[in-house]
C-alpha cells in the first residue's frame, strides 16, 4: 500500500468574499434559498477568523444535482452521469455537518498521495491521519471555486457521501469527480467535460485520489 505521510496538494483558495461573489453569479444563492446579502454576510464575519477555507452551501439546501451543472472545463458545463439519479440521496454517514445552511471547509487534500487505493482502504487511513473525507457536494464546491483542482488523470473520490439502502446496508457505489472522455452514454458532445459519477467501494483506479479536510465549522 502507497506511503500515507504526505499529504499535498495545496492550493490557496480565494478569499471568502470572492467565493460569495461566486456562488452569487451562479445562482447558488438563489438555488438555496437565500438572499445574495445573506451569503456576503457569512463571508464576511467567517473572512475574519479563516484565511484559507472553502465556502459550502449545506446539502439539503443546495443538492449535488443543481450544482453539477453550474461546473465548467474546457467550457463544457458538468452533469451527472444517467445511472446515478439518486445522486442526492447520498449523505454523510460518519459524521454530522454544522446545523446551518453556510459552512466552512479546512485543510483541503485532494488525496493524490492515495490514487490506486479503494475507498475500503482510504477510508481507515484518512480517519488515522485525523482528516475527514469530502462530501460530493463540497467537491463540486471545491472545483466551482478552483476549476484547476480538476485535472485528467489527477481527479477524486468525495466518499464522505455514502448512501444507506432501505435494508441498512451501504450501497457500494461511491461519487467522484472526474473529466469525461466522452465516450459510451456520456456522449461525444460531453468530452473534457466534468462528470458526478461514482465507482465501487472495493476498486482501485489509478487517476482518483481521495478528497479530504481537517475541519468544518460555521
């Protein structure tokens, strides 16, 4: 198993402030169910205690599949993938979110030091390291703020979204972010273009790494 002691990947983030603007320009605002006004006044008062923090809108309020769309690469927008219309029944299953519609995100990692792991195995190492793994939401935060985060053969797994099936088992698929090659149902039209898709929990796939932080916090 690859060496987990480094732990890379490290790209300043905009200050609060301009994400809010951001989201704004997108609509995200509007997609939660808040006021633009609302939004800039959680980054400023959050702008005064974190320098380096990713801005998310709580899922329930802004759902995986009305923030795919907002992605870009290539100038193509993001999609999830036909097979996965439950996209936004997957959930944080090992740990709760703040009780607030805004949060912030810190100590980013795109994981790249764990590619050619499971998410069986990855799982147990972040937990060891003291970092939690991001949701698929946070992800396409993440992308939406630093699109450069998003590169062919250096994409990532947000396996903190799990889904419980009705008999309480997990389903084994697990959401990621990655580029399309627009092949199969994804479409020529769709080639470089961001995919929300998801692998299974016992595979291995040299070009996904394992997104994670060190904290969330209002």
């Amino acid at each position: 198993m690859p060496d987990t002691s480094a732990t890379a990947t490290v790209r300043p983030l905009p200050p609060l402030a301009a994400q809010a603007e951001h989201l704004i320009r997108l609509g995200v605002h509007e997609l939660a169910g808040m006021s633009a006004d609302e939004l800039r006044g959680f980054a400023v008062d959050a702008g005064r205690g974190d320098g380096d923090a990713l801005l998310a809108v709580h899922p329930d309020r802004a759902p995986a599949s009305a923030l795919a769309p907002l992605l870009r690469h290539d100038g193509r927008p993001g999609f999830v993938v036909t097979d996965m219309a439950d996209v936004d029944r997957f959930a944080p299953d090992t740990f709760e979110l703040p009780d607030a519609p805004l949060y912030l995100v810190t100590g980013l990692d795109r994981g790249d030091h764990m590619a050619n792991w499971s998410p069986d195995e990855a799982l147990p190492a972040l937990t060891k390291e003291g970092r939690t793994p991001l949701l698929l939401t946070e992800g396409i935060h993440w992308v939406l703020q630093q699109p450069a985060v998003l590169e062919r053969n250096h994409c990532f797994m947000t396996i903190g979204s799990r889904l419980r099936k009705a008999n309480g088992t997990m389903d084994a698929r697990t959401p990621a972010i990655w580029i399309s090659n627009g092949t199969g149902r994804d479409g020529r039209e769709r080639r470089n273009a961001p995919k929300v898709g998801w692998c299974w929990w016992g595979n291995r796939h040299t070009w996904l790494g394992f997104a994670s932080a060190t904290s969330r916090r209002q």
